[in-house]
C-alpha cells in the first residue's frame, strides 16, 4: 500500500480572491487496506490527514484535510462541520475506481479533487487486485472498465466557497453544490462518460466548466448576485444547460462538434448570453427575460436550428448559421430591439418578430429554399431582407 506524503496542491489564484490558510497543522500517515470503519475512528480528530486506499476524515475548527490515494479502490470522504472555519480540503486518487465526496458547512471553504484513473484494460495493479479478492474468476477488460470510475461531490454551504474537480478518464461524473457568499467552482473532466452537475445560490458565482471527449452534458443553475457560466465541450454526444436567475448574468457555451445542443436561460439583470457550436446536430435555445439582453447564437453546419426570445430592455440579437436544414427565428417584446439572422444555404427558413421600441431587423439567406417572416410594430423601424435562391417574403411592419 503507497503512501504519498506530498500530495499535489492546487489553489485558487490569490489575485482573484484570498481564502484563509491554516497556519500549524499536524502530520499524521496512516495506512489502512479496506476497513472503512477503523480508518473512520483513527481518523476522526487529525487536522491534517494522508491516506492510501478507502479513508474517512472528519474533524473541525481549525480545518484541513488531505486524502492521498494510489491504486486499486480508492474512495474518500471528508466531512468538516460543527462551527468549522478555515476549511480546505483536498482529495488526489490516482489509480482506478476512485470516489470522492466532500462536505464543508461554513467559514472558509476551499475543496479540491483530482482523480486519474490510468489502470482501465491494463494488466497490473487493479488485477492483480481483482485476483486475490476471486482468484477463481478470471478478470476481463469488461469487468476493468465497469471498474474504472471517478466520481466526485462537493457540498460547500457558506462563506469563502471555492471547489476544483479535476478527473480525467473513464465514467466522470461531479456534482458540485455551494450555497452562499464568494462562490466559484472549476471543473475540467477529460475523457469518457464525463457528465456534470452545479448549482451555485448567492452571491460572487462563476462556474467554469470544461469537458472533452464522449458523452459529454453539463447542467448549471446559478441563482443570484454576480453570475458567470462558461462551459466548454468537444465531441461526442453533448447537452449543455445554463439557468441563471438574476444579477449580473453572463453565459457562454462552446461545443465542439456531434450531436450538441444547449440551452441558456437567464431572467433578469445584465444578461448576455453566447453558445458557439460547431458542427453536426446543433440546435441551441436562449431566452434571456428582462434587463440588459443581448444574445449570438452562431452555429456551423448541418441539422442546424436557432431560437432566441428576449423579453424586455436594451435587447439585441443574432443568429448565424451554416449550412443544411437551417432555421432561425427572433423573437423581441420591447426597448431597443435590434435583430439579425444570417444562414447559409440549404433549407433554410428565418422569422424575426419584434413588437415595440427600437426595432431593426435585418435577415441574409443565400441559397436554396429561403423563406423570411418579419413583423415589427409600433413605430420606428427598420427593415432588410435578402434572400438568393426559393425566395419567398412575408414582411408585417406597423
């Protein structure tokens, strides 16, 4: 069983928000193989804490926590509460079915996981493992691979939040919670099943989430005060799903290519909102509803689609598409309205309604199957439409 002394640390960037440092901590090495419940007792008082294998620390007031795992069936769990403060706390697992879980109710708070899982179809430690469990039971690639899964959750509930998850292969997973005050949480997962979840309630947010390979979804809900959401996938099955309700709100969601989709939701205050994705099944959706929208949806080819719908304030909009069965569609209610679409080619089709203040508008399909609907109401306006190839016009200005 490895015991490594020197964990890596990570932490947050001092120039962005200074989080409270445990001064004096004691050192205690402790190597259990899978007895859960008697790492739990030895463990329950040390401030500072590494183990190998399954462990279990618990402890509070001055707070700190570090679990070291190398290989086989890794698990962790730290759990900090009863009038904490400075909270940290930190999980590194490297080899093989790792979990991670960590608690933190208030003060201080900082958490970090990394998980790698290098031993999925590999001849070596984790079968070796597997053998002296079942020696009678040949170990497979199936039975490596069902094996071989990160997954990681923290629960931060007050004060100085900040979280990192780092994961890289085999079944990620995450679910990120953090309650109130100066809310942040990076999350960079890199290959396999990925999946994501965070909701962030009050104050400082920011989530910045990025994930690559395969099946791909992220979910964030951020509730109020200074909300940012940037997400960032690559290929395979994407979703991703931004909500914020209120404050100073900002969404960006980039998808490599296959089979995206996203949807961006936010109600209230500075909204801006921008999903960029680049290629195969697309379809995106924002609908930002009151305070100072603006929203680009641009999307390259293939089964491509668009919508936005912004209801109120200093609104503006545009949706640029590629190529294929395009779509499009804009829809304003009030303050200084500005639209526009831009598709490329194939089947396209745009509608643009605006009803009230500053209108503009303005739709650009080249080829194949056009059709534009624009209707604007109530003085002023502004219109342009040019379409080559079906063609087909209906304009309703009033």
């Amino acid at each position: 069983m490895k015991i490594n002394s020197q964990p890596m640390k990570i932490q947050k960037d001092s120039s962005q928000k200074s989080k409270p440092k445990n001064a004096l901590r004691q050192v205690a090495a402790v190597a259990l193989s899978f007895n859960v419940v008697l790492s739990q007792i030895l463990c329950l008082t040390l401030p500072f804490i590494s183990l190998s294998t399954n462990a279990i620390a618990q402890q509070v007031l001055e707070n700190g926590a570090i679990i070291v795992q190398d290989g086989a069936e890794n698990f962790g769990i730290v759990t900090q509460e009863n009038g904490s403060t400075g909270n940290q706390a930190e999980i590194n697992s490297i080899g093989s079915f790792n979990e991670a879980n960590i608690t933190q109710n208030g003060d201080g708070n900082q958490a970090f996981v990394n998980q790698i899982n290098n031993l999925v179809g590999a001849e070596g430690e984790l079968e070796n493992f597997l053998n002296v469990l079942d020696p009678a039971r040949p170990v497979t690639e199936e039975m490596l691979a069902g094996l071989a899964a990160n997954t990681a959750t923290i629960t931060q509930a007050g004060d100085g939040n900040f979280a990192q998850v780092d994961q890289s292969g085999a079944l990620n997973g995450t679910n990120l919670n953090q309650d109130g005050i100066s809310n942040d949480a990076i999350i960079t997962q890199a290959g396999d099943d990925l999946n994501i979840d965070v909701q962030q309630s009050g104050n400082d947010n920011l989530a910045d989430i990025s994930q690559e390979g395969e099946t791909n979804f992220v979910d964030v809900d951020q509730a109020g005060n200074n909300n940012v959401a940037l997400i960032n996938q690559a290929d395979f099955l994407n979703h991703a799903n931004v909500t914020q309700t209120g404050n100073a709100n900002t969404a960006s969601i980039n998808q490599g290519s296959s089979l995206n989709n996203a949807d961006i939701l936010q109600v209230g205050n500075e909204n801006n909102a921008t999903v960029d994705q680049f290629g195969v099944d697309l379809l995106a959706d924002i609908t930002q509803t009151g305070d100072a929208n603006t929203a680009m949806i641009d999307q390259l080819g293939t089964f491509n689609e668009a919508v936005v719908i912004q209801t109120g304030s200093t609104n503006a909009a545009t949706i640029t598409q590629d190529g294929l069965m395009n779509n499009g569609m804009i829809e304003q209610t009030g303050i200084d309205n500005i639209a526009s679409i831009i598709q490329d080619g194939v089947n396209n089709l745009a509608t643009i309604l605006q009803l009230g203040d500053g209108h503009n508008a303005s739709v650009t399909q080249t080829g194949n199957d056009n059709t534009a609907n624009i209707i604007q109401q109530g003085s002023p306006k502004t219109i342009s439409v040019t379409q080559t190839g079906g063609q087909t016009f209906s304009i309703h200005q009033q």
